[in-house]
C-alpha cells in the first residue's frame, strides 16, 4: 500500500486548517460534514469529531479542510491532528465509503485555451486533477495515466501533459485544431465527470514526484542551485503554467555557470520558447544572480 503524508496549509480563514495529502483522496467530490451524526459516510470524519474543537469537516480531493472552534488555538493542536489523519489513512481506514462515492457525479467545466506553441492546445478544467505535473510522449510513457493512455488512442494525439487543473496536448500536424477540438474537450470533460482515473496511485512514487523526493532533491543540490529552483518557482513557473507547460531545473555547472533546465508540454519545440529563454529566463537569471549565471539551456524544446 502506498503510504499517505499530510501537510499542514494555512488558509484566509485562522479558524480553518487544510490538512494536505500527496496523493488524492476522493475522486474529485466535495463533502462537507457539520457533526457527527452527518458524517455517517465518511470514518474518518467521524472519528474526527471526536476532538472536542472540530467545528466542520471538509473533505476534497487531496486535502481535508477543518474549522475549530475557538476552545484551541491551531498551533496548539495542528501537528497532533495531521498526524492522526496520516496514520489513520495509511492503516487502510475508509475515507468516504464507497456507495456515496458511485451515486454522486460531479459537474465538470473544460474550456480549450490556445499556447504560444501552434502545435499545442490546453484543456483547463474547474476541479484539481493531478497534485503534480507529468509528461508523456508516448502510449508506452502513459503506463501510469490512464487518460494519457486513452488520448494516445486519438491518432492525432503526439504527446500529453497533466498539471494541477489542466490537460495540454500536442498534435501532429496533419490534423487542424477546428476539427479536432471540441472531440478532445467532450472527451476529457466526461472522463473526468465520471470519476475515472487520471494517475494511478504508485506512479508519485515510481516516478519520484512525491514529496519527499522533490524536498530530497532540493536539499541535495547546492546553494547556487537552490537560488535557481527558488528564482523558477516563484518568478517562471506561474507564467509557463499559464501558456500551458513547465519548466523544470536540471543542472548548474559552477565552473562553465550554465544552467540546464527542461521545458515541457507547451513550452516543449515552441518556436518561441528560445527567445522566451534567452530573453527572458537568463536575463532574470544573470540580474538577481549576478555573475553566477553566464546562460541558460534548455536540452529539449
């Protein structure tokens, strides 16, 4: 079995903690349980409420959310609760019991959305899909998402990326977007509306994307390039994210100064994403850096 870690997320509200796992939970439903007694579905809300400060439950796709009453402060008891969802999860106890889940479909909106790269096309959806980005260029890659999979069935399908809530797809240039689209948008919109999965639960792990693998990597990497990671994170992944790709660190060479990284979905054989690189990425690079960045690779797209 695949064991679950939770995360603690503070939110707007100070009455109000989300409690984040690495792995979803629920297949993309909302429930909300205000007692005990409501919460008859779902085991572990019910044991929940057993601590005296639990106010509501709220549980959606990787995370539960929990307003307390104004008996504790959440500091107090924040880490205690993480870690009684985390070993009540990872010693197989029932999150929401099975019938409720089959008999409530969940509305979906997928709406098409044009990248810089001519050759892609994102599908962004309303509800979370992935807790991580993946790529896959191929039917045999897409052995840990199904979807991915079913889309390589479309002949005109050359590559998928899943992000947190969007589908971008690279086409092969026989085939026009005009005809091609609303077949792709129906077909993830209803495949996503009835519940099927997206990524199977040990591909995190197979395809070192959990948690701990990310915070591993980065406290092995030097200072310099966690500077990079840190620089990419904030300042270059929101607007890739938004055109539809990703960009990811791969090196830094202290003796040569060039950093590598790796451009995915959209941004993957745009004719744009050179200069995107150039002028954009290494100039932010060489200014907040200094002089501890002569260039930027990218060694694919």
């Amino acid at each position: 079995m695949i064991q679950v870690t939770i995360s603690i997320k503070e939110t707007s509200n100070p009455s109000i903690i989300k409690f984040e796992a690495d792995s979803f939970l629920t297949q993309y439903e909302s429930f909300e349980f205000n007692n005990i007694d409501a919460a008859k579905s779902s085991p572990l809300a019910q044991q929940l409420f057993y601590l005296p400060f639990v106010k509501k439950v709220y549980i959606s796709g990787n995370f539960i959310a929990i307003e307390r009453y104004n008996i504790v402060e959440w500091s107090d008891v924040q880490q205690e609760v993480a870690t009684q969802i985390e070993s009540f999860i990872n010693k197989g106890g029932i999150i929401i019991e099975e019938n409720l889940i089959k008999t409530k479909k969940v509305p979906v909106t997928v709406y098409a959305e044009s990248t810089p790269n001519p050759s892609v096309l994102k599908f962004v959806t309303n509800k979370k899909i992935v807790n991580s980005n993946y790529e896959f260029v191929s039917i045999d890659e897409a052995k840990f998402s199904p979807l991915a999979s079913e889309l390589f069935h479309f002949p005109f399908v050359k590559g998928v990326f899943l992000d947190e809530n969007f589908v971008s797809i690279t086409k092969y240039e026989v085939a026009d977007w005009n005809d091609i689209t609303l077949e792709l948008r129906e077909f993830i919109k209803s495949y996503i509306e009835n519940g099927k999965v997206i990524i199977l639960e040990n591909a995190p792990e197979a395809l070192q994307k959990t948690t701990k693998h990310v915070e591993d990597h980065f406290e092995s990497l030097d200072d310099i390039s966690k500077q990079i990671v840190n620089i990419l994170e904030e300042y270059v992944k929101p607007a890739v994210a938004s055109d539809g790709g990703n960009i990811e660190f791969k090196s830094y060479d202290p003796e040569s100064k060039v950093v590598q990284v790796i451009l995915q979905g959209a941004c993957s054989g745009c004719p744009s994403s050179t200069f995107t690189l150039k002028s954009g990425i290494e100039n932010m690079l060489k200014e907040m850096l200094k002089d501890k960045v002569s260039s930027v690779e990218a060694i694919n797209g």
